[in-house]
C-alpha cells in the first residue's frame, strides 16, 4: 500500500517510564510483580537501564530518521510521598527533556503510563474520593517545574485499559474483577483528564494537552442479540465513554490514537473476548493483524473535532519481515486516512524498543530496536528501524 504524507508530520516512537527506565520500587507495578499469585511473569527489574542511558538512546533514534519521541515520567519518583516532592527526581528529568529537546525531536511527555505510586495506590488508587486532586496536584506540579520543555502533553495513557485490565480482568493493579468498580474507575480516569488539563494550563505554559486512547476495532463474534449487546456495552465502555465524553473547555487540544488490533466479543468466553477467527495473522500477543482498523478507528477518532496523533501502534514479533510488513500496511491505513480528510499530524511507533511488556514480560518483542540484556543492555537496531527511517526521512510509501 502506497501513499504520502505532509511536510510538518512528526515521526517517531515511544516508551513509558516503567518499561525502560529499571529500579521503580515504589510503584503499585513493582508491588503487583512480586505478589504472590499475580498475573505479572516476570519483575520489570532493570528495565533496559534507560533511567542512565536516555542521552544514547535518544541520540540513536535521531539518528534513525525520528522527529519526535513519547515517553512518560514516574511519578512514584517525583512524589514519593503524598505532597513531597524530590528535587533530584525532578532535575533528573529535566535532564532527560533538556537531551531530548537538545537532539531536535519533538517531546511527547505522558503524566500517567499505568503506574501508581504505592501511597497513591494504597489509599485506595483511582477509586479513592480524593483521586482527582491528588493527581492534579502532581499535574500541576510537573508542568509548573518542566512545562517548558513539554510541547505536548499525554494526561493518561489508555485509561479504558487501565480501567478494564485492572478494575474488571484482573490483568493489572490492583488485581480485581468487579464490574461495577470497572465503570467507577472508568468515570473517575475521565474525570482526572479533565483536572490534568486543567491542572497544566493552569501552570501557564503553551503545553499542547490531550488524551491517548487505545481504540481497538471491537465487533461481535456472533450475528446474534446476546453477541450484539455486549458488543453495544464494550464499545460504550471502551470506546464511546471516552470519545463522545471529550467534551467543553477542558477536553484538550489533541487526542493521541492507539491501535493494535481487531477484537471480537463473546459472552461465553470468560474474558469476554474470543480468539481471532481462521485466516487472521495474530501476534505474539495473539492479538488479530488488521490493519484497515487503524484507518477506521482514526475516522471515529475525527468525530471529536480534536487533531489527531497516533500515539502507539505495532507489532509483538520475533519475526522482523513481519514487523515491517505490519508497519506498512499500517502507515498506509494512516495515508489513507489522510487523503480521506482526517487531521492526523504524526506517528509514533510502538515501541522504540523491546522492553518490559507489563504482565507479559520481556518476551513480546516490540522495539524497533532490541535489547541484549545479556550483553550490557547493547541496542541492537534491526531492519524495521531502517525501514521506518527512510519513511520518515521521504515522506513517502512504496
């Protein structure tokens, strides 16, 4: 699939704090890994020692063709406790922005990547009647002391997922399945968007705010009314609740977009999820290849009138052919949707690279770029990293 993208698009990728930095202790993700009975495989560890090496790898992305870079900041560091604040945490990131700002790529600064500190957690996480203000006096924080050098600003990363994983599948923290608890969570993450926005132009810097929403393309596995309803109630919960809720003066001034697959709804499975069916490529997640999704969920997207970032797309693969294969198929979803008059401005790959993929581990490869632990975390870039970067670098498809 060919096509071509505007002068002014942003290339890049992206990571969170937790998957690549190592050593965040003091997160409910740390407390979830080593609990007995979790869902999580593996401990996050060292990450892939990105808390020391952010300058290096930034300096490798930029040289890939990359024009821009999402990464998220641990607030289990900078609050590490209710209302206190670290100073060196903060310098910490200051430099991370300053090397990042200093390579020329574009900073995409999320607030929150999955991850609580404990405290927060503990008092009773998103569920918590103070929830809200606690994370807007963080907000309020990081922007009045970094706002400067954050362009744009992700408030909450797939808070649907959070809300779905943690409060209803029991997938992450906190580990529960309650349905009612699921739509509560669901509500206040909502809720604490609003705040976030609110909370970082309230600081007084030109910070552009939005949401970054996961959108998977959902449908029913059955053609009948049992299959329908859930179908109707899954994408109001998943979907329309954080869509069509992106209302007044404080919905923001873009919406991050992210996609990996197609999904399939069925009451009698106990996850409410079926697999894909026959003939659909599936990934190391055994999640369903289908990239026309992206165009479709990006035009859903539009109905809100908010520009649009895809904020994460990719593929889990040992295979890097397939990587590529995946890449493009999907950026043509995206050209395609451009010429169809959706306002999309920029593309950022999931992931840079391969990293702790929450409670599956180290062993969904994702990165553009892979990551020997064994070898002092040596980056590896491998041939998708060069295919990306010559579209980047052109603009172009085919």
């Amino acid at each position: 699939m060919g096509g071509s993208f505007p002068a002014g698009f942003l290339w890049g990728s992206a990571t969170s704090a937790h998957q690549v930095e190592g050593g965040n202790v003091n997160n409910d993700w740390w407390e979830f890994e080593h609990r007995p009975g979790t869902a999580a495989r593996w401990s996050s560890g060292d990450g892939i020692d990105h808390y020391h090496r952010y300058a290096e790898d930034f300096a490798l992305l930029r040289s890939l063709g990359h024009t821009a870079h999402r990464l998220s900041l641990e607030w289990s560091r900078i609050e590490p406790a209710p209302g206190e604040f670290s100073r060196a945490a903060t310098a910490h990131y200051r430099r991370v922005l300053t090397a990042l700002t200093d390579t020329g790529m574009t900073a995409f600064v999320t607030l929150h990547h999955f991850t609580l500190p404990r405290w927060f957690a503990d008092a009773g996480g998103w569920l918590a009647p103070n929830a809200v203000d606690v994370f807007a006096r963080y907000c309020r924080y990081v922007a009045t002391e970094l706002g400067e050098l954050m362009p744009f600003v992700c408030t909450i990363n797939e808070p649907q997922m959070v809300a779905l994983h943690g409060y209803l599948e029991g997938y992450h923290p906190p580990g529960l399945a309650d349905d009612g608890l699921w739509r509560q969570a669901g509500g206040q993450l909502l809720s604490a968007h609003f705040a976030a926005v609110r909370a970082v132009r309230t600081a007084g810097e030109r910070s552009q705010v939005g949401l970054a929403v996961q959108l998977p393309l959902l449908a029913p596995a059955r053609d009948d009314e049992e299959c329908r309803a859930l179908h109707r109630l899954l994408r109001g919960e998943i979907v329309d609740r954080y869509l069509d809720g992106l209302t007044g003066p404080d919905r923001g001034d873009f919406l991050g977009v992210q996609y990996y697959r197609k999904q399939w709804v069925d009451p009698r499975s106990p996850t409410l999820f079926a697999d894909p069916p026959p003939g659909f490529r599936r990934t190391q997640m055994g999640w369903a290849v289908h990239p026309d999704g992206l165009r479709q969920v990006l035009h859903r997207a539009a109905g809100t009138g908010l520009p649009l970032y895809v904020t994460e797309n990719g593929i889990a693969t040992e295979d890097d052919t397939e990587r590529i294969d995946y890449l493009h198929a999907h950026l043509g979803a995206v050209a395609a949707a451009l010429t169809e008059g959706v306002d999309v401005r920029g593309y950022l790959h999931w992931s840079a690279f391969d990293n702790f993929e929450w409670s599956e581990g180290y062993r969904p490869k994702f990165g553009l770029i892979a990551v020997d632990h064994r070898d002092d975390f040596a980056r590896i870039p491998r041939p998708s990293a060069y295919a990306f970067a010559k579209v980047a670098e052109t603009g172009r498809l085919g």
